[in-house]
C-alpha cells in the first residue's frame, strides 16, 4: 500500500493475491489492508491537508498534475503492460486507456486554475460572493474494469480542487496505480496528499466510508455496493457520488448505416470484454432490419479474436477473475433459456487456461427477461425487436438504470426526438462509448448520481461558502 509517501505493508501482515486472468497465475501478493490501515491513511491525509497541501496555490496543483501525465506518457509501455497483466484486456485497449489518464490528468491540471467563485449582486449595501473550497479528505472506491483510468478520473478532480485523498482499488486490480505511486514525490506531490490502500471490500472499503475524518465518497462500482455505501454514508450525513452499472441501449432504425450500424452493435458491448458500466447491451433493432442485423452481428462476433491480452491481436482477453467468468456463465445458461442464441454461449475452445468466455449474442429477447434487465458486465449482447419509435423508446427506458444510450439514424429530426426521451445521463448518436473527458459522465435512476468529468466531475469535491462583506459603515440600528 502507498501511505504518507511511502509503501507499506498491512498493519496485520495479511496479504492477498493478484492473477493474470490469461494465465490463472499469481503475478503479486498486495497488503490485505483493514480499519487500522486506513485509519493511518486518513490520518496522513488529515495532516496532509491542514499541514499545507490546502493553502498550495491552484497553479502548484496544476502543475503537479501536468507532471503526473507526462510520467504516465512516459511510462506508457510498462503501465499498459502491467493493466493487461492484472486485468485481462487487450494491450492496445491498455494503451489507449494509459493515454486516455494522462489526458484526464492534464485536464485537470488545466482546471484547476479555472476553479473561480461568483460575486452576487444583492439589494443591501454588501458584497456577497460565493467561494469554493476543497472538502478536506475525500474517500475513492474504484473498480476493476479500467483500473488507472477510473483512479484517474477521481484522483485529478480532487487534487485540482484541493481535497487530499484515501483511494481503494478493487481486490483485483491494484498494480498499473500501485506502480504510478512511485512517482508521485518526483511529481511534487507532498507526502500524504494521495494514499492508497489495498485490500477487500468489507475490511478495507466499508472503513474508508465509516471513517469520520472522511468527508466525501467517489465511488464506482456495483449497485449493491452502492446501496450499501449511501447507508453507511447516511450515519454522518457524508456527501457520496455514486457512478453504478447499467443496462444501456443501443437503438437502431432501420434508416441507419447498415455496416456502422453493425460494427457500433459490437463495439458498444464487446469492447473491453463487456466489463463496461455504459455497455450497450441491450441491442434494440427495428422490425424491418432485424433478421440480417442479427446476422451479420453474428457473423462478424464469431470473427472476433479472442486470446491472452498481451497479444496485440488480440481483440476480447479473458474476463478479470475466475468469480467474473462464473458470474457471466451463469447468465449464459440463464439466457439459453430466455432467448434464443445466434453467436457464442460458452467457453471458447483451445484455452487450457484463462478466464475466457465467447462474445455471445442472444436474439428475439423479451425486455423483461433477466438478460435484458441485470447487468451481465461481460461480452453478452441481447438483441430486442421493436416495431417503430414510441415502442423502442418504451422498451429503452423500461429499465431501473439509466447510465448511457445509443440511437442510430440518418433521420436528424427523429435522433433528436429520441435523445430527449431517452433517460439516460449520456446519449450517443450514431455512436457508442466514446468517452469525452470534457463533458459530464453519470447515469440517470439506479445508475447513480454526482458527474464525474469535465468542469462538473470537481464539483463533487468543493464546497461552496456564501461570504456577506458590509460595505456599510453605520450601526445596523436596530436596537
Ligand atoms: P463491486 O463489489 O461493486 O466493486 C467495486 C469496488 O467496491 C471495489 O473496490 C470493491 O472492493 C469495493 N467494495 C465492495 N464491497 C464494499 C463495501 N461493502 N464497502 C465499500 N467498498 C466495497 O463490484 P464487483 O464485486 O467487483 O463486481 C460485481 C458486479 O458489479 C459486476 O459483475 C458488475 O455488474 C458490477 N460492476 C460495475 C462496475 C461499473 O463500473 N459500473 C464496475 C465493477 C463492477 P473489492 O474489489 O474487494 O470487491
Ligand atoms: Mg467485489
């Protein structure tokens, strides 16, 4: 673990392993971090913040951020190295996601000089302005599908707004942050500011939200443990933003780009193995394309290459745990009796090891059934029917989420009727996934609340105060 600048062990001298999900071998053990460890943590970031990191300068904050970016441009090679080793997925998506962090650092590195307070005009003889400050200590929860790129999307925010922070990778993929660690003094961050901790969820997570010197949880992951989060969190009234899954669709007309159209099917849902909150995984086709869309979907899903991430052909790695690859297998079994299957349902032959399942497609899916209404968070494509617009968006939103929405067609009136209907905290049109940095990312229902990214994603760690300066000299005279 990363804690007051320096790494550490557990404070009971537990640990636990780490796998390469391609090999099924152990690749490092990491400090089983508990309450007393990230007690420490919380205790060096409180001493952090109040021993000066608040009064740093916002262009000091931004500059140590840019360095942070050039050391992940620099390192790029090794650290998307390491994040296909731990995590499963394909090297050239490991590449992407290092570039992808070192933008965010960079952005924030931008904003945090552009973090300005407003001046109120009021009808007393006063100048009344809003400031923003930093919350103090802020806990991050972070999951296992884009390890650096979710640490990134928390840790640039609350070092541009002047938080100093506890962050708990998930059980399965600490290393490519871990490794990032040692370069943080080299970067100007001083000792305390970002801590990380290790470990499981119930024993070194839950006591990141208990913490009372923890003002604030980011959290990224699962519904349930973002229910989970919001109670504890509710015992000290502790702000939380909660980033959970979804069960996004992806619509096409049948006046949509037949060959983009496919291709954007795919790509929404099989890109980093389905392991993907915003994942199109319900594929919603118009009557009139269905047939040959669902089989030119399987035709191509059936060539897509599948085999150890550090392979650079490689297009779909192996799901991150053994627990993973369980999980969505059971969800194939479930879907082999809900619908019907046109590409995939299995394991893929040839693999002595590794946690691999096929890109599977299953069609002529009822929106109410269990494929088509839990996330699967693997590369599982539920293909629904729908007769015209007010039945494709009837079906789009019948869903307690509402993370992402895709719709496909060449009908600019209908893409912008459709978009405003949609409720889901972000809308593609004639696209799916890409994630703009600049712009606000959160879902709508059960997928959340709090934006992450772009000017909105450092809101979530300021405060704002409300300061009344009298400009009148004379005795209020009321007595
Ligand atoms: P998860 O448990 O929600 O993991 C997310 C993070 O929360 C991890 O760091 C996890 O630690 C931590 N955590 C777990 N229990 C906690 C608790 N009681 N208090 C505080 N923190 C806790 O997700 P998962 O179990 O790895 O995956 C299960 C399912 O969640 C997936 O199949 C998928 O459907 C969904 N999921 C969604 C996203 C997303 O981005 N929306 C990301 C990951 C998973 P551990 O690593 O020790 O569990
Ligand atoms: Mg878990």
């Amino acid at each position: 673990m990363f804690i007051n600048g320096k790494f550490v062990n557990a404070k009971s001298g537990k640990t636990f392993d780490v796998f390469d999900p391609a090999t099924e071998q152990v690749i490092a053990t990491c400090p089983a971090g508990e309450a007393a460890d990230v007690a420490a943590a919380a205790a060096a970031a409180k001493a952090a913040f109040y021993g000066g990191w608040k009064a740093t300068s916002a262009q000091e904050r931004g500059r140590i951020l840019f360095k942070i970016a050039d050391r992940i441009r620099a390192r790029r090679d090794e650290l998307a190295r390491i994040e296909t080793l731990n995590s499963g997925k394909p090297i050239v998506e490991s590449e992407y996601d290092m570039d992808d962090s070192a933008v965010c650092f960079e952005y924030y590195g931008g904003l945090a000089t552009k973090i300005n307070g407003e001046v109120i005009p009021v009808p007393t003889n006063a100048m009344v302005m809003a400031v923003k400050e930093p919350m103090g200590v802020a806990g991050q929860i972070i999951p296992w599908n884009y390890p650096l790129a979710m640490a990134a999307w928390k840790l640039g925010p609350a070092i541009a707004a002047g938080c100093t922070v506890v962050i708990k990778p998930a059980e399965q993929t600490p290393l490519s942050l871990l490794a990032l660690a040692k370069d943080f003094e080299a970067c100007g961050l001083p000792p305390g500011v970002i801590n990380i901790v290790t470990g499981m969820g119930p024993e070194c997570g839950a006591p990141i939200v208990a913490h009372p010197d923890i003002r604030k949880i980011a959290f990224t992951g699962s519904a349930e443990v973002g229910k989970l989060i919001m109670r504890s969190a509710a015992d000290q009234l502790k702000r939380v933003s909660l980033e959970l899954g979804g069960k996004s669709p992806n619509i096409f007309f049948a006046d949509s780009d037949f060959e983009a159209a496919v291709d954007g099917a795919l790509f929404g849902v099989f890109i980093n193995q389905g392991e993907v909150c915003s994942a199109g995984s319900r594929v919603l086709v118009q009557q009139e394309i269905y047939k040959k869309f669902v089989d030119a979907c399987a035709a191509k899903a059936k060539t897509i290459k599948v085999g150890p991430g550090i392979e650079r052909e490689t297009k779909m790695g192996p799901l991150v745990s053994a627990e993973q690859r369980d999980r969505v297998k059971g969800y194939l079994d479930i879907g082999k009796k809900e619908a019907k299957v046109a590409a995939g349902g299995g394991v893929p032959k040839g693999f002595s090891k590794g946690w691999y399942v096929e890109p599977t497609i299953f069609y002529d899916v009822d929106n109410g059934a269990r494929i088509a209404q839990e996330e699967i968070f693997g590369p599982v494509m539920s293909v629904i029917p729908f007769k015209d617009e007010a039945h494709a968006l009837e079906i789009a939103n019948a869903t307690p989420y509402g993370l992402a929405a895709a719709v496909w067609t060449r009908d600019i009136f209908k893409a912008f009727r459709v978009t405003r209907a949609l409720e889901a905290g972000i809308v593609w049109v004639n696209h799916m996934q890409p994630t703009m940095l600049e712009a606000p990312w959160g879902g709508y229902k059960m997928s959340g609340f709090g934006r992450e990214l772009g000017h909105w994603g450092v809101e979530e760690y300021l405060e704002t105060k409300q300061i009344y300066i009298n400009l009148d000299e004379a005795p209020i005279g009321w007595y």
